[in-house]
C-alpha cells in the first residue's frame, strides 16, 4: 500500500511498528518516509482514541514474528501535513468481503475536530479503496448521536441505505458509497 496524500494529510499505512509502539507508550514519535521526505511524526496521547483496545488483537492477526514494515490492508494514519502530527486512524474494520463490499471506522484526535480533516482523510480512503479490483462498495455505521460523523459520510457520497443493531453501540445507521 502507498500513502495517500491530500491538501493537508498524508494518509500513511498502519503499520506493526506503530501498533508496537503504540501499545508500548501513550505519546511517541517516529520516523516515517513521507512523500515530501522523511520526517519525524509525533503520536499523542490522543491518538488513536478508543480503538487502541484493538491493537493487540489486530498486531497478532498479522502473525507471531511479523516485521515492522508489515502493514494492515486499508488501515491508515492520518499525519497533519504542517503540524507532523498523527491526527486520526482510519481504515477497513476487516477483510472485503466476497462480494466487494468492506466497512470502514475512523477516528479524528478531539483537539483537531471541526476542521474537516475528517472528511478529506475518509475521501481520499474511499477513492483509494473504490480503486481497488476487490471493492465495489465501501460501508460505514454511525450512531444517531454522531452528527458529526453522519457529516462526513454524506460530505464524502455516502447514502444512508438503513439500520442495523451493532454490538455495543445499539441501532446504528448503515450507509454505502459505491462511486
């Protein structure tokens, strides 16, 4: 997988070696190749918000003795182009399914919410993933209390095709791109 760039973000594969780190420190930096160059990254304690419970489990579905360049298929951080800051994980929930679709989270750090770097971090992940020969629709689900991420979603041509009960978060609204 390559990194991704917008205007303000470069959209770097989720690597084992962050995952490591992450579960090793709260705040952190890194090197990272960059395709402006190589630079220093610094990963606050914010980041990634509530989905770090899931990185043990996602480090060990990689394998016992995986490399640090190993990356997870569809998996990002977000890195604030100026600021050379981790911002926001995103990225697939799971494989794609057989029938092309895959689900896809996100998480904007609280202190860069507002900004809409949500918004052009999910845009540049669904062109990225609808490119692929594997997907040919990407879904997502949001709370009826997350207007915010609800936003996102239609900002980046998302409709919103029905509900669903999720574990842990009750009914949740299902949306779908599909170009």
């Amino acid at each position: 997988m390559e990194t991704l760039s917008t205007p303000r973000l470069h959209l770097v594969p989720l690597s084992a070696e962050v995952l490591r780190r992450r579960l090793a420190a709260d705040d952190f930096e890194l090197v990272l190749d960059l395709p402006d160059g190589t630079r220093t990254v610094g990963f606050g304690p914010q980041w990634p918000g509530d989905v770090v419970g899931s990185y043990e489990a996602l480090l060990g579905s990689l394998g016992p003795t995986v490399a640090d360049d190993v990356v997870v298929d569809l998996r990002y951080v977000a890195v604030d182009r100026e600021a050379l800051q981790a911002v926001a994980e995103l990225g697939a929930k799971g494989p794609v399914a057989g029938d092309g679709a895959v689900e896809i989270g996100y998480g904007v750090n609280e202190a860069c919410r507002g900004r809409g770097l949500g918004t052009e971090a999910v845009g540049a992940l669904v062109t990225a993933a609808l490119g692929r020969d594997d997907v040919t629709r990407v879904l997502a689900h949001t709370t009826s209390d997350n207007i915010a991420s609800q936003r996102v979603l239609e900002n980046t041509g998302f409709s919103r095709v029905g509900s669903t009960v999720e574990e842990g978060h009750g009914p949740v609204a299902v949306w779908e791109r599909t170009t």
